[in-house]
C-alpha cells in the first residue's frame, strides 16, 4: 500500500462542540492533496491530529507511524508550515539554517542557502525585521531544504500578497515536489491552489463529505449553461446548484452523463471554488 | 548530543541580553564603582584586620595576614553579581517555556524532530549549568579586576602585595571552589526551577502572579487560618519547606539558609579558611534529606512541564 496517511473514524470534542465526527481518508504518496472547508468544519484539527499535536480518538496512520506515540520519530518525515507555528523574532536566518542543520538529519544546507539566495534575506537578518512575507520565505527554505516524504501546510500563504503567493506555490512545485513527496495542504484561497492540486477532499462538520482526484472530479461533476428553454428538464435532473450569471442559469450537477447535460448548452468543468460554494451551501445559514 | 548542544544555542541565541550582557553590565558597574573606591576614594584611611595601611608600609606577617585575607575574600565583591543572577535564573524559567507559547513559535520548534523531554531539559540545563556558568565567568574577572585595582592602589601607598597574592593558593581556590559548588547549586535549585517551568509550561497568560501569587497568598491564607480560625495549620513549616524551596531557591547559597548551616562558628572553631568552609559545609548540606526531597519534587515538576509541552494545545 502507498498510502501515505491513512485515517479511520477521527473523532475530536472541544468541550460541548465537535471537531471531528468520525472523519476517514486516504492520502496516497506523490499527491498534493487539498484538504477544504468551511471555517470551523474540522481542518485544521485533522492537520493537528496528523502531525500529532493533539489527542483524539480513531485510528491514524502516518508513514506508518501513530502521531500519538511517535511524534519525535514521525518528524524526521513530515515538515510543515503553518500559519499559526510562526518563527520566533529573535531568530537570525543564519541561525535558523544552523539549527535546523543541527537538529535535523535530513536537511541538506546547500538547498537552503540556494533558496535564500533568491530572496532578499541576509545571513544576519531577524525575523522581527523581516516582512511577513519574507518570513514565509524563510520558512519555506528550511522546509524545503528537507528531504521530507511528507508536507503538511495549513494556511501557508495568509497574509501574504499576491505576488508572494505565486512565488510559494511555484516553488514548491518546481523546486520541492516529485513522485516521493505529498503535500497536504489547507487554504481557504482555492482558487490558487487548485491547479496544483492532485486530489481534493472536502471536510464538513467533522465528515470528510467528498474524496477525490481532480480527474474524478472532472469526470463527475459537470457544470452546464443552461438554455432557458432546458431550465426544466434540467432541474428535474437534480442539479447540486444553480446561480444565474448574465441572465443565464449554470446548474451543477454530479454524477450526471456529460452526453445527457450536452443537449441543455454549453458545459465545463467547475472550479474547485463553485465546487465547494456548491456542496457547502447552507453551512453557515 | 549534537541535538543538546544545539538546543542550548538556541537558548543562548534568544537569552543573550538577558543571561550574558545583564551580567556583564552590572559588573561593569560594580567594577567601577570599585575603582573609583581605589583611586579617588578617601586616602589614609585603609583598615586592613583592623590595622590601619593608608599611610605606612606593610611588611612581614601583617603583609601575609592581609594577601590571606584578600585571596580568601575577594570574591565578595561578586555577591552583587549573583544575587543578580537569582533574578535572571527565575525569569529565564519563568520565560522559558511561556514565551514560545506566547509568540507562536512552539509550533515551529514542534515541527523540528526534537523530543519534548530533549527541549525542556536544555532548558533546565540552562538554568543550572549554563546560565550560573557565564555569571560565575564573569564574576571571576570582575573580581580579580577590583583585586588588581585594589594592589594598585595599595602599591601607591607603598605596599606590594601582589607578590603575596599570587603565592597565595586561596586565590587560585576560590574561583574553582564557586565552580565546584555548581552541583550543590543545582541541586539546591529545582525545586525552584522545576516549580519555575512548570507554571511556565501551563499558565496561560500572568505566569508571575500564578507563580509567586500561588505560594504566597496560600501562606497568608494558611496564616490566617491559623491565627483567626485557630486551625492546626503551620504556617512557618509551610513557608520555610514550600515557599522558599521554590521561589527562593536559585538564589546562590539558599542552601545556608534552608539548611541552617552556622558558617561562622565552624570557622571559629576548627580555624578554616572561610571559602573552604562555606566550601564543606555546602556540599555537606547534601548529606541531609531535605536537599534531596526537594531535588525530587524538583524533578517531578519538570517532568509535569514536559507532559504539558506535549499534550497541551495551543489555540
């Protein structure tokens, strides 16, 4: 088996509130896997429960390893970047490479410097000084420094402007990711990432409500640009949602033959967000 | 290893102003004002043993009494230095595992594969090696810096004592006896320390008030259950073997004062050195239960501080 997390019934409680409410999922290796929800729906615990920052109930399984009772080891493959695990503001960038090199035996500080080469950060410069981006930078050159199978990133790119945010998705995929990484990666910016997404799994409530390929969702979902004279038939097929746009109605369906929808107008394939705003809707109402 | 020595780095590369340059500050300060007292201070007016030097030359065994004197003493003007060091040991706890709750940056340090247990004792290490090291470095050449001004200004009264000194082995012993007396310290200190990161590792905010809010305001409860309500509580048991076991006991030399040890009569009687026997009977406080009952408590504190760095969430 390649799978790389394997995750069965995670149950988490805060107090009286529900984190988790028996979320399963698979995470093959070689993926980049965007793991999306609402605020509040359970991510962010899920990527905490994997990288062993938490306690929960269920069965997990990292590398093959128990986030529990084996963090220390697990950590030797797994990095991560979270919004919320920033650097310290006394830190140097010189110090930070020494300490990682230090502590981590699979850090190569050649790959490092290379990065930060590339940046505008200085051997001796401290984090307080640095922009909030160039702090992400940083990070991102120590993480990706390391020979790591797994890659957890929560909100990496909050905060950050645009220009900084392509340059750590275009990074990551041209300097970092090969076949014998995974990413896994939560962002409320979809749009962003869902070209470089592989598999998308959508949480909801604490539930995993859909696990799939992009190619499956492809393949699955269709959204078409329905002739007001189809509306009907259309509708009697069950779309997932309809938004009208320019006087057009644009239904999503799921599971329905693209040769069928064909006959109603112009089809596509949904974004990953019309995806989301389709399956999520009425989370907050 | 390797992992330690980097963890204590890390520790030096955020605590540097306050356990290095703190130190070096004020013994620069002390350093001074002590020159000043050499060189511009009141002449003819230098008592030595009670003999007065400011004026006439000093030879012989008078000479010899005040280079003993001197070499066994000079370290005094160190004590400054680390009561100051009591201060830095305590915050430095207090912070040490707060801080990294407090700025975020534990989620950073938890994504390196570094143990918990690992980080939490370069921690104490720091407290009880490191920092009272760097302290003690210091305040052995401020001291012989004043030693040496001092000669100086001796010389100019037109006694040399500098060849007495450096015969002296008391000059050489009192510097490595402090250094000696470093395990007696930490021994001595983890009570404090222990109690110190743990409060650090589980308040949430205020960890000075949970940490000497704590003891002292359950002392003056207890005081006043035992005077107002006429309960059996001792309070005086409970402050002298809780409270000052663990808010006082990373000050240098709380051991003379849990212990009760009588310095001076022991000097009287047995006419030792007074270095060598603060020197023995520090180290002679370890034959006693309570250094190690604190020691114990000490231990299981930190261990608690360790468990809470790994189950406890941050939000």
């Amino acid at each position: 088996m390649s799978a790389i997390i394997s995750a069965a019934n995670l149950r988490k409680q805060y107090g009286k509130s529900t984190a988790l409410d028996g979320a399963s999922f698979q995470v093959e290796a070689g993926r980049i896997v965007g793991l999306i929800g609402p605020n509040g729906s359970g991510k962010t615990t899920t990527l905490k429960a994997i990288l062993g920052l938490t306690p929960f109930d269920g069965e997990l399984s990292v590398l093959g390893m128990d986030p529990r009772t084996q963090r220390e080891q697990l950590m030797n493959d797994v990095c991560f970047i979270a919004d919320v695990a920033i650097l310290p503001r006394w830190l140097k960038v010189k110090d930070a490479i020494a300490f990682v090199e230090g502590v981590h035996p699979r850090f190569d500080r050649a790959k490092a410097e290379k990065y930060i080469a590339r940046t505008k950060l200085t051997p001796d410069m401290k984090v307080k000084a640095m922009s909030k981006g160039m702090v992400v930078q940083l990070h991102l050159a120590l993480v990706m420094a390391i020979d790591a199978k797994l890659l957890v990133l929560d909100e990496p790119t909050l905060g950050l402007d645009i220009l900084y945010r392509k340059q750590f998705y275009q990074n990551l995929l041209e300097d970092y990711f090969d076949e014998n990484k995974t990413i896994l990666i939560t962002t409320h910016q979809i749009e962003e990432v869902e070209h470089i997404l592989t598999d998308l799994l959508f949480i909801e409530d604490g539930r995993i409500s859909l696990a799939a390929s992009m190619d499956e969702v492809g393949e699955r979902f269709t959204e078409v640009m329905v002739e007001p004279q189809f509306i009907a038939a259309a509708n009697a097929l069950q779309p997932l949602s309809q938004r009208t746009v320019f006087g057009k109605a644009i239904m999503l369906f799921d599971g329905v033959a693209r040769q069928q929808l064909s006959n109603f107008g112009e089809l596509r394939t949904p974004s990953v967000a019309d995806l989301f705003v389709a399956t999520m809707k009425g989370t907050y109402a | 290893m390797k992992t330690m020595k980097w963890l204590i780095k890390r520790e030096m590369w955020e605590n540097k102003g306050m356990l290095l340059w703190t130190p070096v500050v004020i013994s620069s300060a002390v350093a001074t004002l002590g020159l000043v007292a050499a060189f511009i201070g009141k002449h003819g007016d230098w008592e030595v043993n009670g003999r007065n030097i400011g004026s006439v030359t000093v030879e012989g065994t008078a000479r010899a009494n005040i280079a003993d004197t001197m070499a066994q003493a000079y370290m005094a003007s160190s004590i400054p230095l680390l009561m100051v060091l009591s201060f830095l040991v305590f915050f430095y706890c207090l912070g040490a595992l707060h801080d990294e709750r407090r700025d975020r940056s534990l989620l950073f340090w938890k994504s390196l594969p570094v143990s918990d247990l690992t980080t939490v004792l370069s921690k104490v290490l720091m407290a009880v090696v490191v920092a009272p090291l760097i302290t003690l470095g210091i305040a052995v050449v401020m001291s012989l810096v004043i030693l040496a001004a001092g000669c100086m200004a001796l010389m100019a009264h037109g006694t040399n004592m500098f060849g007495a000194l450096l015969l002296s082995p008391d000059l050489y012993l009192t510097p490595l006896r402090m250094v000696a007396l470093l395990p007696v310290y930490a021994l001595w200190a983890l009570p404090t320390v222990g109690w110190l990161l743990m409060v650090s590792s589980w308040a949430r905010s205020k960890v000075f008030l949970w940490a000497v809010g704590t003891p002292v305001i359950s002392a003056l409860l207890m005081l006043w259950a035992e005077k107002g309500l006429h309960l059996g509580f001792d309070t005086a048991w409970y402050t002298a073997n809780i409270v000052d076991r663990i808010l006082l006991g990373v000050v240098p030399g709380s051991w003379l004062m849990f212990d009760r040890v009588h310095i001076m009569l022991e000097h009287e009687e047995h006419k030792l050195a007074i270095p060598q026997t603060i020197f023995n009977e520090s180290w002679g406080t370890l034959a006693g239960i309570n250094v190690w009952v604190g020691a114990a408590a000490g231990v299981a504190m930190i261990a608690t501080a360790v468990w809470m760095r790994r189950r406890r969430e941050e939000a």
